[in-house]
C-alpha cells in the first residue's frame, strides 16, 4: 500500500502507524509513530505541494500547471500551511549555549542574562 492509498482510505482522518518493516532486511520495528505531516495531508494537496516543490516555488508556475489564478494558487498554499506545524528556524539558545558564548567572550554577562531570560 502507499501512501496516496493510505490517505484515501482514511478520508483526512488522524491515523498512527504501528508497524514498520524494511523492505531489503525484513526487520520490524512495531510502536506508535506518526506518519509525516506531508503524508497526512489529502492526495491532492500532496501533489500540489510535490508540484511547488518542483516548480521550485514559482507561483507563475503553479498557474500555467494548475491552470488557474494567482489567488486561487496563495489560497491554497495557505490552506495547506495552516495544517502544517513549522520547525522554529531561529529556537531560543539553550543555557549551554549562552554559557559557552559568555565563557569564549562572545558576549557579555548582561547579554547572557538577557538571553537566558528570553528562552524562559
């Protein structure tokens, strides 16, 4: 089974995966995992993320492809960004961080302080 059949049979219903087999050993790993957030979105909405992805996120060219307007293509990009968590691409330090900044003087004890009391 592949993932557009399993997307289709569960209708955008929530699902966990409870086995896990690697097709060239045969070693099963069994337990809760979650399938990826791409895989839990609708078929159609994993061909048009599939489809920016290879347009390289052109959105001239998602029009020619789809055949529609430039509204109708932000609409559902943001549809489809409204399911999707995003990874923080600037996470707060972490105290070990700070420490080890302050220690090679990178920054200075108030700057240290500032950014622990941030990443509360």
């Amino acid at each position: 089974m592949d993932w557009q059949e399993l997307t289709d049979l569960t209708r955008g219903q929530p699902f966990v995966v409870e086995r896990v087999r690697l097709a060239d050993s045969g070693v099963a790993v069994e337990g809760q995992f979650e399938p990826p957030q791409l895989a839990q979105l609708g078929v159609d909405d994993q061909v048009f993320v599939a489809a920016f992805v290879r347009s390289h996120g052109s959105i001239k060219e998602m029009e020619r492809i789809f055949g529609v307007s430039y509204p109708t293509i932000k609409s559902r990009l943001n549809r489809i960004a409204a399911q999707l968590d995003f990874v923080d691409t600037d996470p707060a330090p972490t105290g070990a961080d700070v420490v080890d900044r302050l220690r090679r003087g990178e920054i200075d004890v108030a700057q240290a302080l500032a950014e622990l009391e941030r990443s509360r």
